[in-house]
C-alpha cells in the first residue's frame, strides 16, 4: 500500500479503463479522488473512453459524486444503477455523447461479487419483463437496460453486452456477464501501515469489500479515500476492507471532501446502534435531512415546522394506515415521499415492524434526502450485497416505493421520462430487486402533478386547484414495473394517492389491471378521479371511503381509524 495525493490517484487512471465507484447517494463516494479525476481530464484530455459503472445513485444533482464524469470523451460508456443524483451523466447520455445503461442496483452489487469470485456473472429473475429485458422481439418496451439510442445501437451492433436473456430448467432467466474492473475507487475511514481499512465513521459499508475483490482479482488497482492514517486499528470488527486488496491510499486533505454524507458532516446517530426506548425517542430528530447553509457550506441543526396537512402527508397517512393493517415484519421503504412514512409511523405510535435500508441499515429510522441510505440508531448494519441477497430472497413483507407514471394495466414508470436532449433519467436503483421480490408492494404518490392543491378539513377532502400533469396515462413512457407480471406471482399490489386508492384486480377476462377501490370524502367520482385518468379505469362495485381520519388537521392517530 502506497499513500499518495489525490492528483496522483487521478493520474494513475489509463484511456478504456472500466472504474467502479463505492458510494450511496450523497454518502461514501470517494470525492477528493474524483474531484481530481475531472480537473485532469479538463486540463489534459486525459484520461479518456472510460467506462464508468457504479451501483447506487452517487451525487448531489449537481457537481459531487459521479458528476465529475459528466464530460464527453472523458467517459463513453456508463452503466449505473440509479442515475437521478448524476444529473451531468444524464445530461451526457441525453446528448447522445456516451453510452447510457441502467441496471438494477442489486444486480450490481451482486456482480462485483461475482467477479471477484471468478464467476461468470449472475443468472437471475430480476429485470424481467421490464425496460432492462433484452427480449426487445416480444416487447418493444425492452430494452436490455440501454436508456439512449447510442446504447441500443451498441446492443443491436454486439458491441456491448451487458444483459441476456437464458433459458434454466425450462423457466426464463436473465444473465449478467462479469467484466474486467481495471480501477475501484472506494471511501472508507482510516488505513494502517499495512493498507487495512475501517468504516468506523461512515454510516454504512457499501460493496466496498466485493468492489475491492472484484478490481484486484482481475488485475486492477484499489484507489482508497480515508479521513486519517493510524498506526493501527483499535477495534477490529471496524476493518471492512484488508490492506492485500489496497494499492493506493489518499488522504482526504478538504473535510469537505470526507463529509459522512453531502448534508451532514458528521451524524453519530447513523452509527451508533438502537438502544432501546431512548434512541426511538432521538431517531426522528437525528435522522430527519440536515439544513445546508449555502453561503458557509457548512451544516447546521434544522428545527423543522410541522408538516402541513397536505396531498403528499395525505398520501404518507394511507401509507402508514397499511402498515398498520398488514402488520409487516420487514419493511423498505423508498426514497422521496415513502422515507417519511416510518417517521409518521413513528409518531402515530405505531410498531412492531422494521425498517431496512438497501445500503445495508436494518432497523431504526431511516434519513432522507441527501442523506438516504443512512438510518439513525439502526440495529445492524450488513454491507450493500447481502442486504439485497435477503430482499431478492423475499425477506422484505411489504415495499412502500413512490409512484411517478403509472397506467391501466398497473405498470410503474420511475426511470425515464421524455426522449432526446430533454428526457430526465431517473434510474432505477433498487426499484427492481424489491418490486420483483416483496411479498406485498404499495406504491403511492399524488393523483396528479404541477400545481396540485388540497384543503383538508373537518374529514373531508377539497380539491382547490388541479395538478397540470395526470399520473395515470395510457402506457407508461419507460416499464419499471410491470404489473401483470409481479401480480401472476402472486403478489398484492396497492397503489395510493391523496384522493384515491387502487389495486391490481383481474378484470372479467382473468387479466390483472388497475381498478379503484377507495376515494377520499367530498371528492367527485367523475370530475376529481377518473376524469383525471387519461385512460380509463374500472371502479370497483365494493367502492368505500377512505378513512375520515386522513384528512383531519392536527396530530395524526391510529386510535380514530376505522
């Protein structure tokens, strides 16, 4: 192991490489390197044509994270697992100057186990008949994860083969060949003379260990970022990464390079474990997004107003009325509008469930914003890989994911939306690997969009001005989720909004769709539901309302629910 600055890390990337970036959303990533990484290329030219593969969103939407490969020629190709928090990678597939691949995050982490392990790659159900299916013949929908034209012309030229479609045993399967990883660029806390590696101070564990693995057994080099050298490691359970698979280690020399995560400097709640009574009573506190004083950069303690009785609190109520009626186990819940469904549980008093993170945290309160990944006080933390071995296993008892594009037939979009220089790519993330393997899935989110206005009162719900944008269309623009499909295996799927609920039905034909179950009171059937369907949606004939106490303002409580 070498100590070196973070200029010379950056040189040491060769033109073609493939680099694996550790990190999840705003925490991990290993900042300084890849800081000087883009200032390189922007002086030289160099290096040039990488291919950039990273398995969770790694970003600020800004300028942090893998944003500083967002420059054409710097990188051809890009195989990401969620790609919202990239937006200059987005920009640079749009723009049709790289090849554009979306995955799904869990297929991700598991590959570099793969390869570390000297595999093939990985045969799996997850990704079938959605977007990253190859079978473009039986649905032109599928697309073998490409997200631009250059990357389906890649697949259809046999220039890039990052998904088949397989035949196991009679049932369909589909295949993610391993690859080469020339560099892994990982983040942890402190190194010893020898090159180990602890993540003492991070709020999870990433893949950092297969990522590692995976770059030295195929002849690559591990790139560490670390807050601090020491002569040794007091605690051995906190080495996640053993000094035989490091090659480089860099200091961070700017804390703002080796923030926790981009909105917090350093939380103690994300690892320090659940201790009963009283972490419950910090973790709302804790966990709830940081406030970033943009002059200063610094963080500061937010002391947010209470939520106002609005359509996404509406929304977030049903969802915690779920929780309670299902009585789940495990729970995951997704980033946006679903991450505060486990604090307003919370505060309803409601338990006896657990929450899970993708990013490895089991139990306590998971963060949000730039922060998602992390859970305050949590009980366990596994690294990224195993987490997703449990969901895929059917270890999750109910998802609570968010709702973006949605149709008839029950089909989810949260990944694309648009075509050309204006599309937005969201990415999938974990999206995938959960809605394919929980054993119930709720999706929830509003009715319609830009602009929406609610007045709840006295139990009741008022529409004030409608959204520009209805979320139910005819097709969905990109197929995240295929309804039909995970209902044929048997899983419930509820769909929620501020007005109204649906669920995945079969019609008289036998055929799974979307019908209308509930509707909030003093709402219209016609004008304020179905009238803002773009396509048509059967009601069901055992229709109810929803629970009055949804739309009441002032604390929310179980106790008045029917």
């Amino acid at each position: 192991m070498k100590v070196i600055t973070a200029d010379q890390a950056a040189a040491l990337v060769q033109d073609r490489w493939t680099v694996a970036s550790a990190g999840f959303v705003g925490a991990g990533h290993a900042e300084a390197v890849t800081e000087a990484l883009e200032r390189r290329f922007l002086q030289s030219g160099l290096p040039r044509d990488l291919t950039l593969v990273y398995s969770a969103g790694q970003g600020d939407r800004g300028a942090r994270g893998v944003n500083h490969f967002g420059n054409a020629g710097m990188t051809a190709s890009i195989v990401g697992g969620h790609w919202r928090s990239a937006t200059r990678l987005a920009d640079l597939a749009m723009a049709e100057q790289c090849e554009g691949y979306n995955l799904p995050q869990g297929v991700l982490t598991h590959l570099y186990r793969a390869i570390a392990g000297g595999k093939p790659g990985v045969m799996t159900k997850i990704g079938l008949h959605t977007f990253v299916d190859p079978r473009s013949e039986r649905d032109p929908r599928y697309h073998g994860g490409a997200v631009n034209r250059r990357a389906r012309e890649a697949i259809a030229a046999g220039r890039a083969n990052w998904v088949e479609a397989v035949s196991f045993r009679g049932d369909d399967y589909l295949f993610y060949p391993s690859f080469p990883i020339h560099c892994a660029l990982i983040r942890c806390t402190a190194a010893d003379p020898r090159g180990n590696l602890s993540t003492h101070r991070e709020a999870f564990h990433h893949e950092l260990l297969a990522m590692a693995q995976a770059a030295h057994n195929s002849g690559g080099i591990v790139i560490a970022q670390v807050e601090q050298l020491v002569d040794h490691h007091d605690n051995l359970q906190a080495i996640h990464v053993p000094g035989i698979l490091v090659d480089y280690v860099v200091v961070s020399e700017d804390p703002a390079h080796h923030q926790m995560t981009f909105a917090e400097r350093f939380n103690p709640a994300y690892v320090t474990p659940w201790r009963g009574e009283a972490a419950a009573n910090n973790a709302a506190k804790d966990a709830a997004p940081a406030r970033v004083d943009a002059d200063a950069g610094v963080v500061t303690d937010a002391d947010p107003a209470p939520a106002a009785l609005d359509a996404r609190t509406i929304a977030q109520r049903r969802a915690v009325l779920e929780l309670a009626r299902r009585r789940p186990r495990v729970v995951n819940l997704g980033v946006g509008m679903p991450a505060a469904v486990g604090m307003l549980a919370e505060q309803a008093g409601l338990d006896g469930f657990t929450l899970t993170v993708e990013a490895g945290p089991i139990g306590g309160t998971p963060a949000d914003g730039l922060s998602f990944g992390a859970s305050a006080y949590p009980e366990a933390v596994i690294d990224q890989p195993s987490q997703f071995d449990f969901y895929e296993g059917g270890g999750i008892d109910l998802a609570i994911l968010g709702l973006a594009e949605l149709d008839g037939h029950g089909n989810v979009n949260v990944s694309k939306f648009g075509e050309g220089a204006q599309a937005l790519i969201a990415g999938v993330g974990g999206f995938i690997n959960i809605t394919q393997s929980a054993k119930a899935v709720v999706f929830m989110g509003t009715l319609t969009a830009g602009g929406l206005e609610v007045r709840a009162e006295g139990g009741q719900l008022q529409i004030a001005r409608e959204g520009r944008v209805r979320k139910i269309v005819p097709e969905v623009s990109h197929l995240s989720f295929n309804g039909p499909y995970v209902a044929s295996l048997g899983v419930p799927v509820l769909y929620i909004t501020e007005r109204a609920v649906f669920e995945m039905r079969p019609d008289a034909s036998g055929e799974a769709g979307l019908t209308l179950i509930e509707i909030a009171p003093g709402v219209d059937l016609q004008r304020d539901v179905l009238a803002q369907c773009a396509t048509p949606i059967a009601v069901a004939p055992d229709l109810r309302p929803m629970d009055a106490c949804l739309f009441r303002p002032g604390p929310f409580s179980l106790a008045s629910a029917g």
